[in-house]
C-alpha cells in the first residue's frame, strides 16, 4: 500500500470519527443529556492532509473520448452548415437582383 493512500485513508478516517463525536455531542444536547467531553481527534498533519487527485493516465484519454463527436456526425455537419450559408448567399442574392429590377424598372 502506498504511503499517500494510507496518509489519505488515515486523514479520512480521522474527519470520519470527528463527525461521529459530533453526532454524539449533538444527539446529547437535544435529549438533555450530559455530552461525553469531546475526544480530541489528532488533526491529520500537512503532509497528511494533502489531497491526491492526481487522475490516472487513462483519465485525460476516458474524458476525451466522452465529448468527442463521431467524425462522420462533424463532417456531416460541416456539409450541413455549408449548405445553410451557400442557399442564405444565394437567395439574398436573388432578393437583392429582384428588388434592383423593381427600382429600375421604371
């Protein structure tokens, strides 16, 4: 077991019996029961307390892959998009064309 997951288990476990003593105090408090004095829970030190979410190397890759689009569905939509914007051009073309006609027709 490497020494940053047993540092992490240990930190982890030490917030764990922190909450259950304060689960105490307070289930003490609303009954009207006197609380048990506190156990002091050794703080984890700052080695200890470093958190470790370094991701994996197949993390980046996982995540990636997850948002990457199918590349047929990008070229289709490029095609798509291609499209839209020659066959808009084309008929404010011909409005333009047709409204000239009208103004110089006379």
């Amino acid at each position: 077991m490497s020494t940053d997951r047993l540092n992490e288990l240990q930190r982890q476990r030490a917030l764990a019996q922190e909450q259950v003593a304060w689960f105490d105090r307070e289930i003490a408090r609303e009954s009207g029961t006197i609380a048990p004095p506190a156990s002091r829970v050794p703080t984890p030190t700052p080695s200890t307390a470093r958190i470790t979410t370094a991701p994996s190397l197949a993390d980046p890759e996982r995540i990636i892959e997850q948002y990457q689009g199918a590349p047929t569905s990008i070229r289709n939509e490029v095609r798509r998009g291609c499209f839209l914007y020659t066959s808009a051009a084309t008929v404010l073309l011909g409005l333009g064309l047709t409204a000239l006609w009208f103004i110089f027709r006379r």
